[in-house]
C-alpha cells in the first residue's frame, strides 16, 4: 500500500537521476505508469506528452548515452510528473541545466504549482530557491533559517497539464 501511495502521489526527481543505461527516453516515462497499471496506448500518449513539456519531445527514442546530462536530468523530471503526483520531492532538479533551460522547468514548475502541485525542491541555487513562497535554509544537518520568500513566485495561467537551500513551493511550494 506504501509503494502505491508512493508511485501514485508522489514524484521523485533525484540528483542522480537513476535511468535505465538501455532504455529510451519514452520508456524510461513510462515505467511509473506500468506499475500504476497504465499502459499501451493511453501510457505511450503520457510520457510523450511528459517529455515533450520538458522540451524533450525530439528525443524520445533516444537511450541516456545519447542524451546530455542535462537532457538526462529533463527525463527524469518528465517521469517524476508523469504520474500526475500530487506532491513533487525534487533534489536539484536544475543542477545539471543550463540558465534557459533552468527557466523553462521553474516556469513549468509554476504552473503545475497553480494546477494544485505541492513541491519540496533541495537546492544550492539562491535563483531557484528564490521561485519559492517559503525557504528554509540547513546548515549541518540543522535548521538555521525559515522564511517567506522575499518576493512571491511568479503568476502563472493554469493550463490543462499534468494532473543547502530546500524551496518549497506550494499549494506548499518550499526551498530547502
């Protein structure tokens, strides 16, 4: 029951993104969705739709060894979303993108945040953890600070979409 909480309500992006070396970059989206019982045609049309708003809809036949490290890290975004989590635990989800692409995923971020998206992102970047409405910030393993943001996140038009400094972003958005 756990693991179905698990794989149903929440997203795991993890620092070292943990791809599957032979796999391409659709199925690699759509194995989360095989173990929530989704399949075929309606999982196929979700991971493509989940690679594409990374910006990776080109790239969906391509394996991690023919990927950057970059566009690596956008797949294991598209399959932490792909189930249409509630709740996203994101471990610098930026760190291996550049400033444009950075942008594009906070935007997207943002507007799954407006959609209802609760998001925890761990990061070391002060710009990311800026985009949060709350940073709490660690320092050896202990809590130095917890405050409000000092400027709000963005404003973002709802679309239909998917269902150290820590941000969390909220309907909790925070930064850790």
């Amino acid at each position: 029951e756990q693991a179905d909480i698990r794989n149903r309500e929440i997203g795991f992006v993890f620092q070292r993104f943990n791809l599957l070396a032979r796999t391409s970059a659709q199925a690699q989206v759509e194995l989360p969705l095989f173990y929530a019982g989704i399949t075929g045609t309606k999982a196929r049309r979700r991971a493509v739709d989940a690679l594409t708003r990374v910006g990776l809809g080109e790239r969906i036949d391509h394996r991690p060894d023919q990927l950057s490290g970059g566009q690596q890290q956008r797949v294991a975004i598209a399959r932490a979303l792909v189930t249409q989590p509630s709740l996203l635990l994101a471990d610098e989800p930026t760190g291996a993108l550049d400033s444009k692409t950075t942008a594009e995923i906070l935007d997207l971020f943002d507007e799954l945040h407006a959609q209802g998206l609760t998001l925890v992102v761990v990061t070391h970047e002060h710009s990311v953890a800026e985009r949060a409405g709350r940073v709490i910030t660690v320092s050896d393993g202990a809590i130095v600070g917890d405050a409000l943001a000092a400027r709000p996140a963005p404003a973002v038009t709802a679309t239909n979409g998917f269902g150290s400094v820590l941000p969390a972003l909220s309907p909790a958005r925070t930064a850790v």
